[in-house]
C-alpha cells in the first residue's frame, strides 16, 4: 500500500544537482518548493566535480531551508550498471541468491566492491524470471553520500534515475499504461532511452547526448569546450534541412548544421534499439515517443526527432501528475519540468507507489539500518533480564521446596531443548550441502549457457547480413601484448585455441578440445581461463561501378571491434589508435587453410578480449 508523505529528493546528475520538496496532496503529490544548480566541467576538470557537487549541494540545502531532512537521493543513469537478467525457475532456490550469483558474473567488479540492487520483472515467458540488476561501484556511492551528509543531510535512499524517471512517467501518464511509449531522456553525457511497453520495461543508454554535441561543436570552430557549450546554449539550434539555415548568417548556419550531424547519431542509436528491443524482446513498436532532460530544450529537438523517428515526438512533463505549490513559480517551472523527473520518481518511489524500487544503499546507511533492527531485540533482552532478576527475587524470598521443583523442571526442559538443538544442527549442515549442490547447479547452467550468449552478443552488436563465421574459437590466456593477428595461426606458447576446428569440421574420433592443464604457481595449481574469442569468416564484397571492381565493406566489423558491446561478456578497449586495429581485425590472407579467397566474398580474422575471463568446469575449483 501506498504511504503518501513529505519526500525531500535529490539527484546529483552528470552536469547539474537539483533538490525538492513533495507533500501529499490526496492520491499524489505536491511539489511544494525546488532549486537546481548547472555544473558544466571541462572534460578535462572532470577529476574537480565532486567538489562542485558538494558545493552546489550546501547552497541548496540553505535556499531551501532542509538543514537536518532525510533526503532521498537519485544518482545518473552514466553512474550505474544496469544488467536485465534471465534466470531459471527455480522452486527451491531463493531469488535473491540467485541474483547474487548472476551478479556475478555479469558485473566486471569484485563483488566486495560494488552496491546492488534488483526488480524482478513481469514474466515474458512461461517458466523464466527476468529482473533488472543495478549496480554501482562502492567508493562511487560512499563518497556521494559523504558529500550528502556532510551538508546536514540525512540519505534514507538512493535510486537510479532511469527506473525513479519511469515511475514519476507512469504516475502521471496513467492513460499511456496498455501502449508502446519510448521515452528519450536526452542529459548531459548520456541518453536514456526507455520503453514502456503494456507494463514491460527496457532501457539502454548511449553517449549522443549533451556533451557529445558540445564536444563537436569545439572541434568545428576550434573553442574551448566552455565556449561551445555556451555558444549551444545562447545560439545553438537544430538544423532541420531543406534550405533552413539559408537565411541565417554563417556562423549560426555551421553551428545548426553541425547540431544536426551531432543528432544524426542519436536518432541512429535510437533506430538500433528499437530494432533490438523487438527482435531480442518481442516488443511492440514505439506508437510515439517523448523527450525530456536538458537536452531537449534544444530548439527544434521535437521536430528533428519527430521527422528522423517517423514516430510523434511530444514533450515529457514528468510532474503532470503533481499539484504545484504556492512557492513553485510557474513561469520557471515551465522549462524546468523537463528536468524534474528524477526527483519527483524519487516521490513515488519513496511512498512505495511506483513500478520499481531500486534501493543502493551506501555502506554507512547499511549500518544504521542494521543497528536500528537490533534496537528492538536489544530491549527485549533488557526486558527478560529485569524479569528475570524479579523472578529471583521472588524465588529467594519462596520455599526451598518450590525452588527445587522449578530446578528440576527446568534440568528437564534444558535436556529436550538439547535434543532439539542437536537436531537442529543436523538439519542445518544438511541444508548447507544441498545449498552448496544447488550453487554448483546453477554455475554449471551458466557455464553451459555462456558461450550461445557470448555469441549472441556478437551477433547482436552487428545485427549485419553482409558477412558469415566460419570459425568462432575460445582463446585461452590472451593478452593483447603478446598476441597480433598475422595469415598464420593465432596459437602461440602463451595463447591457444581451446577447440581444433580441423578436428571438430572432419569428425574424426577423439575429442576436439585441445589438451588444456592446470598450472603451478606457487604452491597452487591455477586453471588457465578463456580471455578471447577467435572468430574467422568471408564479407561479402559490393561492385564498384567507378573502378569496375568488387570491393568489401570494412566498416561493420571494424565498428564491431571499436564500438562497445551493449551487452557484459565482451570489453574492447576503445583508447586505442586506428594503427592498432591490426592486432585486432584483419581483412584478406586466409580465414582458414582449406578456404578459397573468391571473387564476391574477402576473408576476415577477429580476435575479440573477453571482459570477464570465463573458467573452464572441468579445470575451476
């Protein structure tokens, strides 16, 4: 059940800090007061943020007089990891165990150094779980909140702005509830791009964002990133074509031009996911979409998307939902709307009314909170003591007779409960084996899953029909120092396949898995784990009327080695020159030595580094 009460939210997002104050009004809220504070950083004055954070922080606190309130935070999409997890439906296995294990294994930290959460989502498929992990890396959250407290702030919890967004949408859309939406929340380093489906949910950021057309509007006229962002924010228009910047003057023409190139990429990416949404989601097609954040006060932001997604555009009023207070003023609020929808999700989330409930708890809240539940068994145990003081007391003062039935009652009582607690141990080391049985289980249903996933990673990444695999091999202990692809074989002394693709296409007896041993270091044997992927194949050549000549398109594998994979197994480095591409990719030689270079098709060599190294069951303790 819904509890409606005063709710002060804060989100410290990637280029600004804002602070309100909900009361209940009804069956919802009233934003009764709010201040923001825009932090624009130079890229490179990145590592001084938090400093303004804390500044800005301290100057809300005051101008809103919140001194000493619990506060509910709400940190950017950027900081967060966001995994949606498939999981077996298993009876006997508790869920959050199960989402522990997951965790993992698909997020690239120590799992002593990040804070998760989850939500298990409305079941797609008969027999399959499906929940939304997020997660962020322990110092990350800890110094935020120190930065909170240390402004007389209290943090009674803290959400992610992607899942709080979506409540506050679905608190004040209710009429959207059994239709395909796409929210597009365009902010300064990311966009957000999420679906509500008929209650479904899907999410995925990408950096076309803010920060991204400020980046290339300092390339074109060669200013510092300052000077472009406040050139966009002063001048900056979307160019939408067709002779529109022909009346203008030339620096206003380049600037608009160079906008819309900037958001060319962002209606890509926004293309891409749909198309991955329904593909790898069954999901229906967006029916229209709407956008909110700093950037899409952008002018012209609405009509650019509106004609690049074939799709309605409307502006998102997160607070539509919510009465205004008399110190809310309206003309501010009318711009300002499209950046509350964080704060006023935390609301929502915080009367316990709204989809998802993703709570990251700082490691100095965790420790309130469980010194809090110990206060009530802590009074108990006071309770007991002083009665049973009494009860000796009493028993003093009482016959010796009495006395000594008592004691030789209680003899008795302490003998059953004996019995009792041994059998209570036994059933407890029982359970602890069968507990560890059903972890052995499920690493075993990882592991047999993990590679069709790897790559269905792959596949998902290119999405091309322009090239075929041929060979597609675990690496086991690559590095990228001591590996660079040449027209012989990948293998060396220090890295190899894990499967003989001769042996394995001819059939022949025997295995195909190469001979892999554990090895001895120190005084322990350590299994060697698979740290890349081998994968050959043929793209598919196109002519060229100009020079009479078929020629291969390099660019959709090239882009699957430089651009990040959207899903957890792989990492590419992406810091690294296009001089470096050949340790990575190589076009021409021979995919394989019984492979016939032809006329229409041009062999490739793929080697791609595995985030997270995957061990072998066999070998893995």
């Amino acid at each position: 059940m819904a509890d409606y009460k005063k709710t002060v939210a804060l989100e410290i997002g990637a280029q600004s800090v804002t602070m309100g104050v909900f009361t209940p009004a009804g069956e919802s809220f009233e934003l009764t007061r709010y201040a923001r504070r825009d932090i624009v950083l130079d890229p490179v004055e990145e590592g001084t943020r938090l400093d303004y954070v804390n500044h800005a922080i301290g100057e809300l606190v005051e101008e809103l007089n919140l001194r000493g309130s619990d506060v509910r935070c709400v940190v950017s999409g950027q900081q967060v990891l966001m995994r949606f997890l498939k999981l077996p439906a298993l009876d006997d296995m508790d869920l959050a165990e199960q989402v522990g294990m997951e965790a993992q294994q698909h997020i690239p930290f120590a799992p002593e150094d990040i804070i998760y959460s989850y939500q298990e989502l409305p079941e797609r498929e008969p027999g399959e779980r499906e929940v939304l992990l997020v997660a962020i890396k322990k110092d990350v959250l800890d110094e935020l909140n120190s930065h909170v407290e240390g402004n007389k702030l209290h943090t009674a919890g803290v959400d992610c702005a992607i899942t709080s967004l979506y409540n506050a949408f679905r608190l004040s859309y209710p009429e959207d509830a059994e239709e395909s939406v796409m929210i597009l929340d365009i902010g300064a380093k990311t966009t957000d791009i999420i679906f509500a489906d008929s209650g479904r949910f899907f999410t995925r950021s990408v950096t076309a964002a803010g920060s991204f057309i400020t980046t290339n509007i300092a390339r074109e006229f060669n200013i510092s990133f300052s000077d472009a962002e406040k050139l966009k924010v002063e001048n900056g228009i979307i160019s939408l074509g067709n002779g529109h910047t022909d009346s203008m003057n030339e620096q206003d023409a380049t600037l608009a031009t160079t906008i819309r190139s900037a958001m060319s990429r962002l209606s890509s990416e926004v293309q891409r996911t749909i198309n991955h949404f329904r593909a790898q989601y069954k999901g229906n097609p967006p029916t229209k979409a709407y956008i909110c954040g700093g950037g899409a006060k952008l002018p012209y932001m609405q009509e650019f998307l509106n004609s690049t997604l074939n799709i309605p555009v409307e502006f998102l009023n997160p607070i539509a939902g919510f009465s205004l207070g008399r110190e809310v003023d309206e003309e501010s609020i009318e711009m300002d709307a499209l950046c509350l929808g964080a704060i006023a999700g935390a609301a929502v989330t915080g009367a316990a009314a709204g989809e998802f409930n993703i709570d990251l708890v700082p490691t100095s809240v965790g420790k309130d909170r469980a010194e809090k539940k110990l206060i009530p068994k802590v009074l108990l145990a006071g309770v007991l003591a002083v009665a049973g003081a009494g009860y000796l007391a009493y028993s003093t003062s009482a016959q010796a007779t009495a006395a000594q039935q008592q004691l030789e009652q209680a003899q008795k009582t302490e003998a059953r409960l004996g019995r009792i607690n041994d059998n209570v141990e036994r059933a407890s080391s029982e359970f602890k084996k069968q507990r560890e049985s059903m972890k052995a289980v499920g690493n075993l249903l990882q592991a047999r899953t993990i590679y069709p996933r790897l790559l269905q990673e792959v596949m998902d990444s290119t999405s091309s029909t322009a090239y075929w695999l041929t060979e597609f091999s675990p690496m086991i202990n690559y590095t990228p120092e001591n590996t660079e692809l040449t027209d012989k074989e990948p293998d060396t002394q220090t890295s190899k396949r894990l499967i003989d693709m001769k042996r394995s296409i001819s059939n022949g007896p025997g295995s195909a898995r190469n001979t892999v041993d554990t090895e001895q270091k120190g005084s322990k044997k350590v299994a060697p784990q698979v740290t890349a992927v081998y994968i050959t194949g043929f793209s598919f050549k196109k002519y060229n009327a100009g020079n009479g000549k078929f020629e291969v398109n390099q660019a959709p594998l090239q882009a699957l080695v430089t651009t990040p994979f959207p899903g957890s197994l792989v990492s590419i480095k992406t810091d690294f020159s296009k001089a470096h591409l050949g340790n990575f990719i190589r076009f021409g030689g021979n995919a394989g030595k019984d492979d016939k270079k032809t006329e229409y098709a041009e062999p490739f060599r793929l080697l791609l580094p595995l985030g997270t190294g995957i061990a072998i069951p066999e070998l893995a303790d």
